[in-house]
C-alpha cells in the first residue's frame, strides 16, 4: 500500500509540494511537475523546476550518503498507478521520484495516486 507525507518546505512565500512516499517499508522522496522528456532532457515547467531544486536540496539534507533522482514521465491519464506503481518499486530507500506530467489532470491524478496524507502529524483536522 502506498502512503506518502506532505514535506513543508517553503521559500520566498511559496509552498513547494514533495512528500515522504511509504511501499513496502521503503521510504522515497516523491514530487510531480508538468513536463516532458524529450531527447533524453527533462523539460519542467518553471514551477516543477523549483519543486525539483526544493525537493533534491531536502533529500540532500535528510541522507547522510548519496541518493538517484529518478525522472518517470507520465503521458497518459490511464497510464498513470502503473508508472507510479513501476517507478516506487524501482527506487532505494531515501532515492527521489520526479513524476513528470505532460498535463494538469495527469498531475492531479499522479498526487492522488500516491494517497497523500495532507495534514501535517499533530495538525487539528
């Protein structure tokens, strides 16, 4: 069963959205962004960019050794549990999985396939 963690992290008053995914007692850092690969070069917006840059300065932050950032490009809606599904299994512990999406409803689909828990341990619900 997947479950991921909302990871606070802002900078310059915005919120930039990664979280702690759980499979299998394996935890990888998870982010999504609008995109696409093309020629090998991962193409991101200027938002799922600086989501990128925050998410791979915590990861630097949080492993005392060397991690893999992963790019999974999703370019289908109906593709979309089977790349996340593929790519978490793929990963080490304490890697990070950038889930490329060509499109917004694929983004959202992406963020809802990895069950995110959006309150914070401890927040009031």
């Amino acid at each position: 069963m997947i479950q991921s963690y909302l990871i606070a992290n802002a900078a310059d008053g915005v919120q930039y959205l990664f979280y702690d995914t759980v499979l299998d007692g394996k935890h990888v850092f998870t982010a999504c962004g609008i995109g696409k690969v093309a020629n090998n070069d991962v193409l991101l917006t200027q938002v799922a960019r600086e989501t990128l840059l925050a998410a791979v300065n915590h990861a630097n932050d949080s492993n005392s050794g060397s991690f893999n950032t992963r790019f999974q490009e999703i370019g289908v809606l109906r593709g979309v549990e089977a790349r996340i599904g593929q790519a978490l299994d793929a990963a080490n512990d304490k890697d990070l999985i950038f889930f490329v999406c060509k499109t917004p409803d694929i983004y959202d689909a992406a963020v809802a396939n990895l069950y995110v828990q959006w309150l914070l341990p401890g927040a009031m619900q």
